[in-house]
C-alpha cells in the first residue's frame, strides 16, 4: 500500500498557449465532426473521439497522441468491435475480450491510443444493425484524419509548435 502514496511533485502548471490550444482544439474537433453528423445524417460523434482530443491537444509530445497511433489504433480496435459483435455476439465476455484483444494488437502494431480502447465497447453495446463495417470508414478513418488534421494546425501554431514527433516510425532529426 506504501507505493499507492505516490510522494511525487504535480506536474507544472501549463502555459497560457497550451491551455488555449487544449480549448480551441477541442472546440473545432468536435464541431467539425458534429457539423459532418448534421450534414451528412452520419453519426460522426463518438465519445472515444473526445478522449481523443484530450490527448492530441493537451499532451501532444505523447506517443499516444501520434498521427498513427490515433488513426491505426482506432481503425483497430474499432474492426476488433465488429468482428466480436458480428462474429460472437454481445456478450459481457465477447466484450472483455474484445477489449483485451484491442489493446494487445495496438501494442503489437506499435499503434497505443488508450481512447481506441473504448471503441469495442461502444460498438458492442450500439448492436448489430447500428453499426456495420462500414462503421470503419465513416466515422472511424474519415473522424480520425478530421482530428489529426485539426492537431496539426493547431499544434503547430506558435514557436513551441513542433507536431508531430513521427509519423511511421522515424523520429524527427533521426535517421
């Protein structure tokens, strides 16, 4: 129990820009998405979606915040969803491995994106007719790019813009 104490200092507080960027970046993604849904009668909202936004815009240096580990992790972990949906049901034990298959793939593939791990859930619960494997392309790939578009105008704004840190794998500066 002496190790759940913590004794650790918070982290510092964040500067002016990067609170503003957490705002506006969360504002413009989900109103772009929610704009799409009322355009396109697609229901382009998931709730991973604004998990996703705390990470790109407020923790964008994270490797859980790179373009590929948004926009794979998600692509997997949502057809993990409706393969366990459409392949075994929707069971309290379909979704448990669901979940636990999601994160071991996006660890094998290198793709982490904790909020990814919820898309197994929300598609197991949504049902069968609700969603389909078009779910994939619309809202997951085209939701996905949407966010990682807005991060990089967004993360980049100011001299401390630098996003982001990798896109297949080499590090900026590094060969």
């Amino acid at each position: 129990m002496k190790k759940l104490r913590g004794g650790g200092a918070l982290p510092p507080r964040p500067k002016f820009i990067q609170l503003m960027k957490g705002l506006v970046g969360g504002f413009f993604g989900i109103l772009i998405l929610g704009v799409l849904s009322q355009l396109t009668e697609v229901p382009w909202l998931m709730a991973p979606f604004g998990a996703t936004c705390v990470i790109l815009f407020a923790a964008p240096a994270s490797p859980l915040a790179q373009p590929r580990n948004v926009i794979v992790g998600h692509l997997v972990t949502s057809a993990v969803g409706l393969t366990a949906l459409y392949g075994f049901g929707d069971s309290i034990i379909v979704m448990s491995l669901a979940v636990g298959v999601a994160i071991m793939l996006m660890q094998c593939l290198r793709v982490v994106h904790p909020p990814a791990g919820a898309n197994p859930l929300v598609i197991i619960l949504a049902g069968q007719g609700t969603v389909g494997f078009d779910y994939l392309f619309m809202p997951v790939l085209i939701g996905s790019v949407v966010l990682v578009v807005i991060a990089s105008v967004v993360n980049n704004y100011g001299e401390e813009g630098n996003w982001p840190i990798y896109w297949h794998g080499l590090s900026r500066g590094k060969k």
